[in-house]
C-alpha cells in the first residue's frame, strides 16, 4: 500500500525526491502533476514549476488522483503560521483539529453528503511516535485556521483566529475534507516558517517567510524518510 505525500516549496525542489518518476494524472476534477517512487506518490501542492497561488490549488483532482492510485493514507506538510508567541518560528507541530468555515471544495456536487471532518488519529499518533524515536522535537497537537490566500491576513482577523487556534495557512482543511469524503485517511506535520501578522512587531515579508521555510527542512526529510519506511 503506497503513501501519499502533499508538500509545498519547503520540500519542492530538494534532492529529497531525486529519481522519482513525473508523471500526469487525469480525473474528474482536472489534471495532477504527481512524482512517483516505489510506495509513495508526493503531489507539489503548488504544481511542477511552483506557480500555482493557493487560491487556484485544485485540491479536487490532487485528492482524486491519489484515490485512483490505491493511496489511503496521506501525509500533508503545510507551511504555518503562529498565532502563538510562545510557538516560535522553526516548530514542527502534528495538529489534531482544524477551523475552515468556507470555501472549502467537496467531491459531492450532485447528492447531499454530509462528514464530520476530523484528522486521522492512528496517522497522527505514528508521526509523533517517529519523531520521538528520532529524537525530534515536535509539537503532538495543535489547531490549524484555514485562511483563503493568496494574501496574508489582516492584524484584526489575525485577532480574532489566535482566540480559537495555534496556527494558520491556506490548504490543510481543503486537502484534509477531500480526502476523507474520498475514504483517505489524513494527518499533517506543520513547519513553522513566520509568526502570523501582528503577533510579535514588524511587517510580514513573503521572500522572508520563504527563507523560513528551509530552516524546517532537515527535520522534515528525516521524519519523512522514516515514515515512507513503516507506511508505505
């Protein structure tokens, strides 16, 4: 049984992937740009060239195209925000719930399918099992906001999430609800890369929260690594 995998540029374009096979998929929903290796398919979130904004991610067809692939477990590695002080920039966190209260996309367009979404908690508990054994350290819980993108948050909505949540970003809820709807089980390993705006002082500065994002990367390939060994 293969492992699904959905990272963004933090992973992207790292050796990490060296000899996987590119290949296109076909759905219902639109094409999926997958790379492929024995018992794993990683899908780049952001597309082959890492162009595509967050708005125009087609959650759908990713999602899909696992599923045609036999894949039911996915591991999701989402770029994050703070929304805590004390949760500093360079955490790894393994959230246990999520807050995305629209423009979220469905598999169901045609009937009334209703789920109570909620992250995989056997995936999660092997994650932060891995970790451990490794010696990394990371967060066992959290709650993710999901924001739309492609634009940063405001100060006031910044406000209002970090009463209710730990961290934010702009693709975990989608991929999180598509995939359950479609019978996947689905966990995610958050990287830190910024505080989210107002937090601490200063202004947000997007090339700076990319350069973030390489800080998780040694940690990340590890884990990654071991779980491809024990999941896939």
């Amino acid at each position: 049984m293969a492992l699904g995998i959905i990272g963004g540029t933090s992973l992207f374009g790292t050796e990490f992937f060296k000899g996987f096979k590119e290949e296109w998929n076909e759905t219902e929903h639109g094409k999926a740009y997958l790379l492929t290796s024995e018992g794993v398919v990683f899908i780049p979130r952001h597309g082959k060239d890492r162009k595509i904004p967050p708005h125009r991610i087609n959650h759908r067809a990713n999602i899909k195209a696992l599923e045609m692939r036999g894949i039911k477990r996915i591991i999701g590695i989402n770029s994050v925000g703070s929304l805590r002080k004390e949760l500093n920039p360079g955490s790894i966190v393994v959230p246990d719930d999520y807050i995305a209260l629209c423009n979220i996309a469905t598999v169901h367009d045609e009937e009334i399918v209703h789920i109570t979404p909620v992250l995989d908690e056997w995936l999660r508990q092997e994650i932060a099992k891995a970790a451990r054994e490794m010696g990394i350290k990371i967060i066992p819980e959290g709650i993710y906001f999901q924001s739309t993108g492609p634009r940063l948050e405001t100060r006031a909505e910044i406000n209002l999430m970090k009463n209710f949540a730990d961290l934010v970003g702009m693709s975990l809820a989608s991929e999180a609800t598509l995939a359950q709807e479609l019978g996947i089980g689905y966990a995610s390993i958050c990287a830190v890369d910024n505080y989210a705006n107002g937090i601490v002082e200063g202004e947000l500065d997007f090339e700076k929260v990319v350069e973030e994002a390489s800080r998780n990367r040694v940690d990340l390939k590890r884990l990654l690594l071991r779980l491809i060994e024990e999941l896939k």
